[in-house]
C-alpha cells in the first residue's frame, strides 16, 4: 500500500478549502452597497426599556410602552446626530400582532450609542386617526428628508383589522403631524381598504445629504410587502398606486421559487438614487417548502434590486443570494424565532451608511458600509471552524 506524502495531503486540503470558500463567498456587482459590517461588541444599540413609562392617551393608564421589544427601525440625520425612530411593544398581548406598537426616538453622534427620550413620539391617541391605528398602534416606520429639512415618515397604521400605510411630517423629528392613510382617497378609495405595508421613497446624496429625489417630475416610491409595486405622488402625503392595464396594482418584482427571498419581497429603507440606477434594498423572507435550502426556512435576510433611473418601473438585476442576512445570536433570538435582519433605516452620515434594521422582532442592530473601504458582505454559507 502506497502511503500519501505529507505534500500531497496539505495539497489536498488547500484543494478542499479553496472549494468551500469559493461556495461560501459571496461577491457583489458594481451597482450594490456594501459589504455592511456590524460594529465589534456593539449590537444590539438598542434593547426594550423595563423602567419607560408613559401615559397613554387611549386607556388613560400609564403603562410601561417599550418593556417587551424595540424592532424595525427609521433613521434620518438631524444637526449632525443621527436619529432611529424605532417601534417598540408594551406587553398588553402575547404574541406579535397582540401588542399595542408606539415609535421611540434615539438619538447619537457616533450611529453607535444613542440617547433615548423617556416617552413615544408618535402612538395611537384620541385624534382622528384612532380608527385605523388602535389598538395595535403604529409599526414599521420609514423617514426621508425634503431639500428643505422636511422629515416624512410612512408608516403602518394597525387596527388589528386592517394595515395601512399613513403619512405624517415633522420638522425636528420629535413632534410629528399625522395625514392619515396615503391611498385614501385615490381611485374612489379602492386600495383604501386593503392590507398596505413598507414603503421606501426614493431618496438620492445631494451634497453631504440625504434627500427625497424625484423622477420624471414626480415624487416615487417602491412598497409592499409580499410583492413590490410603486406609487407616485405631488406632495409626499398623498400617493397614487401604478396600476396595470387590468387597472390591478402593477407588479414589479415578485419572490421567487428556491431562491432567499421565495416567500416575500418586502421593501427595505428609502430606494436610493445613484449614476448606475436606482437602488432598492429590501427583505426576503425564505419559504419554508421551497426556498433556497442554505437558509433557514421563514428567515428574513436582506437583498437589493435595480431599477433603471429614468424608468423606475424597469427590474435591471437582482442579487441572488443576501448581502446580509441573520448570524449573530441576537438576530436569531427572539419573539420571531426563524431569525431576521429586517432593514428599514439607512442613513449618509460622515460618508459611512449606516444601516439599522430589527433583530428577531425583539433588538435594533447596526451595520456599516464604509465605500472607502467596503467589507465583504455576508458570506452564503457559514463554513464551519
């Protein structure tokens, strides 16, 4: 029996190693951000406060409004701070979608280490927007800024009957003026009552700043949870759904069988501007009977997609596998269990992006992309040590 030499065995496990590392890198073409890094020893930035308490407006009690998850978070730049509005849960239910939701305010000069405010900045209260936001309150907020320092959330108002995407404004970030529902009114009210959620308006770098942008002389956004549609509109408070020649929402992306995002394409922060296209981050939930088998079924992991700049409607490329998707301990542990990294703020800040998202419904995390010096993005399968 011949015996191997030592050579051809360290020459064998290159071999081996190469092989696994080729299948687990994950490389991103020109038009992507990133990699995203999470910041060494600093997530989650933002965890449930046990001791916040607030008087709610509805119930006339004061309650403890963020002791049982901080999640899905905002972010916009204010006086050189950066500021996550973030949704928060008290603990009147048991399981998601049983809570009331209400928007916390954080604010840092690092994106790192921030400082909270005591009390909710916007929540269900005795106004005219009570019916379609109690009692499971208001979710999921996204924040872009006009030119002249204008901030427009859009956000989900839940009644637990019905979601729907609400506008309101602020000029600090702290006091906010609520429009209501976005497709009130359009088309004699047909998509007023139907399930509306996740919108990311499109945004582009003006200068040092982030900014609402506008193609073809109107304001635009991508939205929609399980599929992606758009909307356009003349005021950033009223929108207007792109339908098809059947007058049905008009489909512009869709998920895919086998692949990370085969259960749902739900938009991710603000799209973004660049000379290359127009950049939409979103998240891809993976199915559980036929998705892409390197994920864990029901996982949320974050993709993006391009869209052509002067035809915003126009799908040029998709990733097909995540840039970032949920590997710390923190983003698979929580009140969702399959693990999530659910993207919705991303801010320009000191020529970084910072990019905050929800870990398992439960923390807020943070991850950098640097465009100096990008980090790889996650690899596709964690190679075991």
């Amino acid at each position: 029996m011949i015996k191997p030499s030592s050579s051809s065995v360290l020459l064998l496990l290159l071999f081996i190693t190469q092989i696994t590392f080729a299948q687990s890198a994950n490389t991103l073409p020109d038009w992507a951000l990133g990699g995203f890094l999470r910041p060494a020893g600093q997530n989650p930035i933002i965890l449930p406060d046990t001791t916040a308490t607030f008087t709610d407006p509805m119930s006339k009690s004061k309650i403890k409004w963020e002791i049982n998850d901080t999640f899905n978070p905002a972010a916009a730049v204010k006086d050189g701070k950066i500021v996550v509005i973030y949704r928060s849960e008290d603990n009147s239910g048991v399981k998601i979608g049983t809570r009331t939701s209400r928007l916390g305010y954080a604010e840092g000069r690092d994106g790192l280490h921030f400082k909270r405010k005591s009390e909710p900045v916007l929540f269900p209260a005795d106004d005219d927007q009570k019916a379609f936001e109690w009692p499971g309150g208001c979710e999921d907020p996204r924040i872009a800024m006009t030119e002249d320092g204008t901030y427009v959330m859009l956000y989900t108002q839940w009644n637990r009957k019905v979601p729907r995407l609400a506008a309101a404004t602020s000029k600090d970030l702290v006091h906010w003026t609520k429009h209501g529902p976005i497709f009130q009114d359009v088309y004699n009210g047909r998509f007023f009552n139907i399930a509306t959620k996740s919108a990311s308006i499109l945004t582009r770098v003006k200068g040092d700043k982030q900014v609402i942008a506008k193609v073809n002389g109107q304001y635009f956004m991508y939205w929609g949870e399980r599929h992606v549609y758009a909307a356009t509109s003349a005021n950033l408070t009223d929108w207007r759904p792109l339908v098809d020649e059947k007058g049905e929402l008009l489909i512009l992306a869709s998920p895919r069988k086998n692949y990370f995002d085969s259960d749902m394409t739900e938009c991710g922060p603000p799209a973004l501007l660049t000379d290359k296209g127009i950049i939409l981050l979103y998240n891809g939930r993976n199915s559980t009977s036929n998705g892409d088998k390197r994920f864990a079924g029901g996982t949320y992991s974050a993709g993006q997609m391009l869209f052509d700049k002067t035809e915003p409607t126009k799908l040029i490329a998709r990733l097909d596998v995540p840039f970032f998707r949920p590997r710390e301990a923190f983003e698979k542990r929580g009140q969702y269990a399959s693990g999530t990294v659910f993207i919705e703020g991303m801010a320009w800040f000191k020529h970084k992006w910072y990019l905050y998202y929800g870990c398992a419904d439960s923390r807020v995390g943070v991850a950098i992309y640097d465009p100096q010096h990008p980090a790889d993005p996650d690899p596709v399968e964690d190679i075991a040590r």
